[in-house]
C-alpha cells in the first residue's frame, strides 16, 4: 500500500534545506562557469583559422556525445590518480559546467551566426579587431537573440545537478536518499524531493517564456 507521511518533510526539514542549498549552488556556479565556457567555444567554432575550428568542434562533438556521469566521474575518479584530488561538490559542478557548455556553446554560434555578417564586416572597416568586433558587437546581439535557448539549458543543468548524488555531492538527491534510507519511505521522500526542483525549474520555465514573448516584440 503506498503511503504518504507530510512528516518526513518536517522530520528532515534541515536536510531538505541543505541539499537545496547545494543543487541551486552547484546549478549557479555551473551556469556561469559553462555560459563562459560556451561562449569561448562557440567563437572558436567560428574564427577564422582551422586550427581553432578544429578544437571547438572536437570539444563539442566529444562532450554533447557522451554521458554526464562519465564526465563527472572524470573529474571524480580521473583526476585523483593525477594527484588532483576533488570531493564531490567540485567533481560534480565542474562537471556539470564542461558538459551544459557544449551546449550552450551550439546556441551561441547559432546565435552569432543568425547576425548579419555585414555588421562585421561594418565594424571591421571602421577599425575594430576581429576580437572587439565579437565582442562588442557580435556576441550580444547573439546573446540576445539565443537567450530563450540559454534559459532552456539553465532548467536542464537544474535538473541534471541531480548527478552529484552519484559522487556524494550533497545536493538535494544525496539527502533525499539518505532520509530514504533511515525512513524507508520512498513515495514520501521522493515525491518532496521532486516538489522542491519543481519549485526551481517551474519559475525558471515562466521566466524563459516571458523572455521569449518579449524578444518576439522586439524582434
């Protein structure tokens, strides 16, 4: 019989608080980090020597190609031997920011793309390097013009930040599953769980719609 017990939420409302500390930390940190990241890829995806192609597109086509978990495990697992030791909290974001940045990465040179290239070429003539031209000009109209896209992924690296349970990372999934095991209720402890990233990603989803209307009317 499933039963339901609202108690457990009180019992182990500090727990409940500290993993959602963590997953809105981890998500946060993550999100600046892979929106950085992103954008450096995205422009080597783009610039004007192979080389730099070469390393963008290998970058994404590797990372968006293989699991989360192996890539947080790399960073877990992988760099201990190499005398790098990371706990679980650091593994885990960092991992989370290598692989939303493959990502974001594709959104941004779809974005820089999308901008008429006789804006680059106007700023080019008027003096402006190939690296002011990016990023005075360039990027943030791209920025823009992805930032629906952008939120998107922001409500994906939420949920995925339910990977560092898998490496202690003391997120909300970690404490979830340690109240499970003390209280052997896991239709309870669950279904909190999955309110509490309810009550991130469901104003986060209101927030990418709302700004995707007001592009819309700019645009």
């Amino acid at each position: 019989m499933l039963t339901f017990d609202i108690n457990v939420l009180f019992d182990h409302s500090d727990r409940f608080r500290e993993g959602l500390l963590h997953t809105v930390q981890a998500s946060v940190i993550a999100l600046i980090g892979s929106f950085i990241l992103g954008a450096i890829i995205a422009i080597l995806r783009i610039a004007p020597f192979k080389w730099l192609n070469w390393i963008g597109t290998v970058y994404v086509e590797v990372i968006r190609n293989i699991p989360l978990l192996i890539v947080v495990l790399f960073f877990y697992l992988g760099l201990p031997t190499l005398g790098i030791p990371l706990d679980g909290f650091v593994s885990g974001t960092l991992g989370l920011t290598v692989y939303t940045a493959s990502f974001i990465a594709e959104a941004i040179r779809a974005g820089i793309q999308s901008v008429p290239k006789g804006q680059f070429e106007a700023a080019r003539s008027s003096g402006l390097s190939y690296n002011q031209t990016m990023i005075s000009i360039i990027l943030p109209q791209a920025i823009k013009i992805v930032l629906p896209a952008i939120g998107n992924q922001f409500i994906n690296l939420v949920k995925n930040s339910s990977v560092l349970a898998i490496v202690a990372g003391l997120d909300l999934m970690y404490y979830s599953d340690l109240i499970n095991s003390d209280t052997f209720l896991p239709i309870t402890v669950y279904a909190i769980t999955a309110l509490l990233y309810l009550i991130l990603t469901v104003p986060l989803s209101f927030l990418v719609l709302y700004m995707e209307r007001r592009l819309s009317k700019t645009s």
